[in-house]
C-alpha cells in the first residue's frame, strides 16, 4: 500500500477518472509497514468481482500515470468499462494530444 493514502489532498487521477490502481511489484516493505518503491508496477482495473490485468510498465516510464495506451487496452478488450466515458466522434479535438499534454489536464469537478 503506498503512503500516500496519509496525504489528505492526493488525488490520484488515474483512478479517480478511470478506476485504474496502479500496484508496486515488490516483495520488499519499509519498517513502517508500507511497500518500498519497486521497479514495476502492475496496473488494473477493478470491479466489484472482477480485476482485468492491463499492462505492467517499468516506474521510469515517462508520463506513466497518463499513458493513453492504458486505456485504449481496455477499449479494446473490454469496451463495455469505460463506455460511459466515451465522447461522441461529432466532439473533436483542435489538435491531437500525446501523453505529456494528457498528464498537464486537470480537470476540476
């Protein structure tokens, strides 16, 4: 479990937008109970009975929380997920964006 669960102002957007956990791969825990960093990290999506495995990337990755291919993993394998997510093909965006720009939106509800 990461620390961050003490912060009271975390917002984790990869979970709170898309219901995506992100998991430390390690066997290794800090003297405070909590997992140390590890090199990998798993990423999946949970519903009440079900955890459908999305992809492992090293924790070096570059915009690691706001890689578009996460989510295009489960449209591909489980549309039905995020169908509620979905915008419309009539909304278009002006320009294309890539992960780093996808990692500066901030959307306030």
């Amino acid at each position: 479990m990461s620390d961050s669960i003490l912060k009271t102002d975390f917002n984790d957007g990869l979970l709170y937008d898309w219901n995506i956990y992100h998991l430390h791969l390690t066997k290794q825990f800090r003297t405070d109970g909590f997992a140390k960093r590890s090199n990998y990290e798993l990423f999946v999506y949970l519903t009440e009975d079900t955890t459908y495995f999305i992809q492992v990337y090293s924790h070096n990755k570059k915009n690691l929380y706001s890689t578009e291919d996460m989510v295009r993993i489960i449209y591909d394998n489980w549309s039905h997920l995020i169908e509620k997510n979905r915008i419309t093909s009539a909304i278009r965006l002006s320009e294309e964006i890539d992960d780093e720009a996808y990692g500066k939106l901030n959307i306030i509800m």
